[in-house]
C-alpha cells in the first residue's frame, strides 16, 4: 500500500514491518536537509561574491590601463591631452544619459538630489585626473603611471578609512604595509637600472 501511495519513494517516509514508522521523525529529516540546503546556498554565495570583488576591479585595472595608452596616443598625435579629455567625457557622457534614461524609466527618478556640495567635485577631479594621465604617460610609460595612480589612491584610501571606516575595512597596520610595498614598487619601477649598470 506504502508503494502504491508512494510513500515508500518518499526520503522522510519509510516502511518497517509493514507499519509507516514514526512521523516524528520526518520533521527533524526535513529541517536538517533544509539547513545543509541553505548552507550550500551562502557558501556559493559567498564564493561568487569574492570571486566578483577580485575579478571586477581587475578587469576595471585592464580598462584604466588601456585607456591611458589610448589617450597617450592620442595626445601624442593632436599635441594637446584637451582632446583625449574631450573625447573621454564625450563618450562618458552619452553612455551615463543612456543608462539614466533606463534606470529612470525603469526605477523613476530620484526623489532628491544631493545638497552637499562637495559631493559634486568628483566629476571636476576626474576630469583633471584623464587630462594629467594623458600628458604624463608619454613620458612616465603606462607602467609607472599606473603605478603612481594606484599609490595616490592607497595613501588616501588610508585617511578616507580612518575619516569614514567601512565594515569591511582591514586593520590599520595592513594598510599601512599595502601602502609601503605600493611605494616600493614604485621606486623599483621608476629607478634608472641601466643607468646604474
């Protein structure tokens, strides 16, 4: 009879002596799969979650890297880096109104805009930013140039931390030690080899 309900097939459910065996203890089978269940789920979680924390900054690196060789470049051959910071912003631009328009229709717009004023000054620093990369990397190379960006942001990651600490922020002496082997990378990469040969 057990087989013809399908109890039988059932994991929580089985036959002994031809008499069902204790109910009581489905519940207990049930809550302990359903524990290992969730289990597996925040462990997979967790492991794409550091998986994107590694991978995507390591592909916006990529990104940084090839785009000051790209104005480098184009300073180069116009003879100014207004350009390449033009064309930067340009392009920035359009994508940004794209992606506003479709965030806007899908989510609507902001209910406020922001009024401290200092949180505006992103948009003028990085303008600055692509205008001195692009004059600097004919000269400094893509190399020493992204290393001297990465050391600037580590030193003012230490203070903006310290100012504003994250809950997932490391212990002060960790930073300090990224910083120091940051600018240590930097005086192997900048330090004239041949010369010294």
């Amino acid at each position: 009879m057990a087989t013809a309900l399908g109890l039988s097939r059932n994991p929580y459910f089985h036959v002994s002596h031809g008499f069902a065996a204790d109910p009581d203890d489905a519940l207990p089978r049930i809550l302990s799969r359903q524990r290992d269940q969730d289990e597996d789920t925040n462990h997979d979680s967790r492991t794409w979650h550091l998986i994107a924390t590694v991978l995507l900054p390591f592909a916006a690196g990529i990104g940084v890297a090839w785009q000051q060789a790209t104005n480098g470049r184009l300073r180069a051959r116009v003879g100014t880096p207004l350009t390449a910071t033009l064309m930067n912003f340009i392009t920035g631009t359009v994508v940004l109104a794209i992606a506003a328009i479709v965030h806007v229709s899908i989510a609507g717009a902001p209910r406020a805009v922001p009024s401290d004023w200092w949180l505006y000054l992103g948009g003028a620093l990085g303008v600055a930013y692509i205008f001195l990369s692009a004059a600097l990397v004919s000269y400094t190379g893509v190399l020493l140039l992204a290393l001297g960006t990465v050391v600037g942001q580590l030193a003012m990651s230490v203070v903006l931390d310290a100012l504003w600490p994250a809950s997932a922020t490391p212990g002060l002496w960790q930073e300090v030690l990224t910083v120091s082997l940051a600018f240590l990378s930097v005086a192997v990469a900048a330090i004239p080899w041949r010369r010294m040969r």
